[in-house]
C-alpha cells in the first residue's frame, strides 16, 4: 500500500497574488558571490602551499644541522681516540727505553772488573751505608755474586732496643693487660723485668708440637733494665714469659703439686699431723704454674704432701719420705 507524498505548494500572500517565480541564471554562469567565494578558496590554497614550503624547508635544514652536528661528533671522538692511541703509545716507548737502560747498567756492571767502582780500574770496593746505627745479624749472601735491584744484603739490627714476641693462648692472654709486669725467665741469665707493651686484637691458630690446634695471641713486651744487664741476649733468642696478672705481698704460698680439687667444689691439701694424713680444705686467692696463694685454710710452718698417692686418705697412717 502506497503513500502520497505532498508536494510543496505557494504560500500566498495577504492579498491573495502568488509571489513571482525567481529569475533562472543560464547553465555555467557564476554569481558574484560564488566568484568571491572562489578567490578567497585561491588564495588560502597559496597561503597553504606558501606555509607547506616554508615548514618543509626549515625541517630540511634542520635535519641538516642535525647530520653536521653528528658527523662533528664522529669526527671529535676518532681525534680523542687518536691522540689516546698515541699517548700509550708513548708511554710504552719510554718504558721501553727505561727498561733498555737498566739492562745496559746491569750488563756495564756484569763486565765491570773486581775491585773496580765507577768503571775506573783499581778504584776503592763500594761503601754501603746503614739507615741506622746497629750491628748485622744476618748476612743472606756470605760469598761473592751479582745481585738484583732491592735484594736484600745484610740484616741490621740495634741489640740495645730489644723486644720479646710471647705467643700466649687466648686463655692467658685475656689477663695480660698493657703495662703490665712480666719475668723473662730461662734465656740463661738472671730473671730479667720486663713490660707488656700491647696485646694484639686477633688470635690465630697454630699446631702444638701435639698436634692440637690451639688459638694464640701475640703479646709484645719491652725490656725494663739497662741494656748491660741483657746484652747477651740476642736476636731469635728462646725465652720463659711470666705475666703477671695479680701481686701481693706477704702471702701464704703452697707448691701447686700438694692442691687437688675435692668433689663437693673447692680445693684441698693433705697436711701431714704427727704421721697421719689430715684431709685440709683451703680457699685459694689465686695460683701459677709453681705455686698457689693460700687464704685460708693453712698457716704458715704447716707440711703438706705433695703429689700425694691414691691410697692417702683422710687420717690414714703415712710415712715420710725424702725427695
């Protein structure tokens, strides 16, 4: 089923005429608006191309610029490479010279003849001077022969300003404190004083002649005598080291072989009382290797066992014998 579309139709006027039909224009003839409209359109084209060229240009140069600029660069960096180039290569040609001029100074001193000094015949030997007063302790090379550059001739030492190097365990180094008295004993003179000068921070492990790995310090002491009385004493010498890390005096002392420990805690001796054994509990204020100081416990002119056997008991008989 079809629709009718209406058609337009002419409103009249008020007074009921029809408004007259528009003038028609002939095929291909413009208007003066239309003409206007297309010059503006003509010349925003040219402006548009003017401006398009303009921008391509500049872009043009810039990339130029751009490709100057990086070349420049290129160029500067294989001139620094260069001239880097031919600074090692100096460098290795003055070395190369430096070492050709020890050569030649060894070989010159290789055909200097003995005794000659300074290429003269007959001249005097050369003299070596010392750094320091001292006496020479070791000599590596007795007999005649040609050394290198910085071997060493001869060991220089001052015997008067002597040091002792003690290697203690961590467990006696602990009580070792710097400035503390030490007894140099067993380098076969008198005992001589000594003082801890320092007791290093780090231990180290070191084999006994055991076998056993035991943790040591190194504790630093100095003489504290005059010189005359340890000028036998020399260089690598063996020594005996006492610290001493607690002193009185007028104390009570007892050989550390007649102290055994008891079970119920503390230390013991066996004094001997009219042929009997008499078990002695004592309090000890502290002890060595040799001996131990004796609160309480004992008085002085007691006899004591020492290293006693395993059959001495509390009041059990014994007999007296002489070492």
């Amino acid at each position: 089923m079809s629709q009718d579309t209406p058609s337009p139709r002419a409103t009249p006027d008020p007074a009921g005429e029809l408004p007259p039909p528009p003038a028609k224009r002939p095929r291909g003839q413009l208007g003066a608006l239309d003409r206007k409209v297309l010059r503006e359109l003509r010349l925003l084209w040219s402006q548009a191309l003017t401006i398009a060229l303009v921008v391509a240009c500049g872009i043009g140069g810039f990339l130029a610029t751009l490709s100057a600029v990086d070349s420049l660069a290129r160029a500067l960096d294989d001139d620094r490479l260069a001239v880097d180039a031919a600074q090692r290569e100096r460098d290795t040609a003055a070395s190369q010279r430096e070492v050709a001029r020890q050569e030649r100074a060894q070989a010159a001193a290789a055909l200097q003849p003995p005794g000659a000094a300074g290429g003269k015949s007959g001249a005097a030997p050369l003299v070596l001077r010392a750094p320091a007063d001292g006496v020479v302790l070791k000599v590596p090379q007795p007999s005649e022969a040609s050394v290198a550059a910085g071997a060493v001739v001869m060991t220089l030492g001052d015997t008067r300003q002597m040091e002792i190097l003690a290697q203690l365990l961590t467990t006696d180094a602990v009580q070792a404190q710097a400035g503390g008295a030490a007894v140099i004993e067993g380098w076969g003179g008198p005992p001589l004083l000594a003082r801890v000068r320092r007791v290093e921070p780090a231990a180290f492990t070191k084999v006994s002649a055991l076998g056993v790995e035991e943790q040591r310090v190194n504790v630093l002491l100095e003489m504290t005598p005059t010189p005359d009385a340890w000028k036998r004493m020399g260089d690598g010498f063996r020594v005996l080291v006492r610290v001493v890390t607690t002193s009185a005096d007028g104390v009570l002392l007892v050989p550390i072989g007649a102290l055994f420990p008891r079970p119920e805690g503390g230390m013991a001796v066996y004094r001997l009382d009219g042929g009997r054994a008499r078990l002695q509990p004592v309090e000890l204020g502290g002890r060595n290797s040799r001996v131990g100081w004796v609160k309480s416990g004992l008085s002085a002119g007691q006899r004591v066992i020492v290293y006693p056997p395993a059959g001495v008991n509390d009041d059990g008989r014994v007999t007296e014998r002489s070492p």
